[in-house]
C-alpha cells in the first residue's frame, strides 16, 4: 500500500518549515492509508487527559505507545510504518541541514479530540523534541491556529486540517541560532468529530502529554 500521495513535496514543507517555523500540507497521505490507520488506532488505549496546571487549557483523549516495542509493532504495525517512512522521508530530503540527516522518531502520541471543549490553548510544543515534530490527521477535521506569540488570542494563520494532512513544526536544534523558535499554536475543537492526529518526534523524554 502507497503511504504518500506523489504530489507529497517534502523538500518543500521543509524548507518552508526552517525558515518559517511551520509548514502544513493539507493531503499528503493515501486514502487508502489514512483509512486503514484510523481503523487500526481508533480502537486503541485512549485515556482522557485534562489540565490546565501549565496556564494552557488542554482537553482530549490519548495514547502513547512505546515506539521501538515488539508489542507496537504488532497491534499498530501502521503507526510504526508511517512514523519510520516520514523519518526515511525527512532524511533523505535533509539537503544541507546537518540536524535533519538523523532524524528519526523515537515517540509517538495518538490523540483524539471529540467534544466542544476538546482542545488545546496557545502553547509551544515541548523543549525536549529535537529538531522537528511531524503531526498527522488521519481522521476528522478541524482547526489549528499558528500565533505570533503566546500572548496573542488571534491567530495569524488557520490551518484547515482534514484525514492526510501533515503539519511539521521546528523544535528545538533545527536552527542553531540560541532563541527558542518554537511556533505559537493552538488547536481547537473539531469541526468533524472525533478528529485523531498522530504525532511524532524525536524526544529527550519520551510519553510526555499535553503541551
């Protein structure tokens, strides 16, 4: 089965993502694929998690496999295809950015947002990723707002995700300028419910939830 659809550009998005802080691609995945992997993760461990201990608001459902695990390759043989296939992905096409040509996700997170007040607040995703953080939406729709800063409420950008869409985000260590450019984003209720990203990083400490 064709994990990525030909028109996928992703010396593009990661340009896009180095010079911007983000890159989105609303279809990037096969329907075939995108269908088979909601099916295989829909049914897996979801755990609600709320909390709002950090000052961001946070509310979904979620779980986090072990990534490199015997058991995770057999019940979701998919998650494990697709984080390995964007890590050859991301290498291959790593060009002169020395910080991509290792890439490889080591963590993973299925989250599911199915109510009105699923969501997450104007947050920066965790300072112990490296490099990049790739998040799929393999089912449902809904919004994520890319902000100027944390104390901005109104986003600069709306990206309409829907199943295939792929948004990358620069962590820390893709630009080794000393700032912290971690994109400002939200994540908001799902227009089509329930929406379910899958996201994978390159982490110091892994199974971390919420922003």
């Amino acid at each position: 089965m064709e994990i990525f659809l030909p028109a996928f550009n992703a010396e593009h998005m990661l340009r896009d993502t180095i010079t911007h802080g983000y890159s989105f691609g609303t279809q990037v995945l096969t329907r075939a694929f995108y269908r088979d992997m909601a099916q295989e993760v829909s049914v897996g461990p979801f755990a609600e998690f709320l909390d709002v201990s950090l000052g961001v608001y946070q509310k979904f459902a979620v779980f986090s496999p072990d990534y490199f695990s015997q058991a995770t390759r057999d019940r979701f043989p998919l998650l494990r295809e697709l984080g390995d296939a964007i890590g050859a992905i991301v290498r291959s096409n790593a060009a002169q950015n020395v910080a991509l040509r290792s890439w490889q996700p080591n963590d993973v997170a299925v989250q599911k947002y199915s109510g009105a007040y699923d969501g997450i607040g104007r947050h920066r995703d965790f300072a112990s990723d490296i490099h990049l953080v790739a998040s799929f939406t393999i089912m449902g729709t809904g919004e994520i707002g890319i902000h100027s800063k944390r104390d901005d409420p109104v986003p600069s950008k709306c990206l309409q995700t829907a199943p295939g869409s792929l948004l990358l985000l620069r962590a820390p260590g893709l630009v080794d300028t000393g700032e912290d450019l971690r994109v400002v984003h939200s994540v908001r209720c799902p227009y089509s419910s329930p929406r379910i990203s899958v996201t994978y990083r390159l982490a110091t400490l892994l199974g971390l939830k919420g922003a």
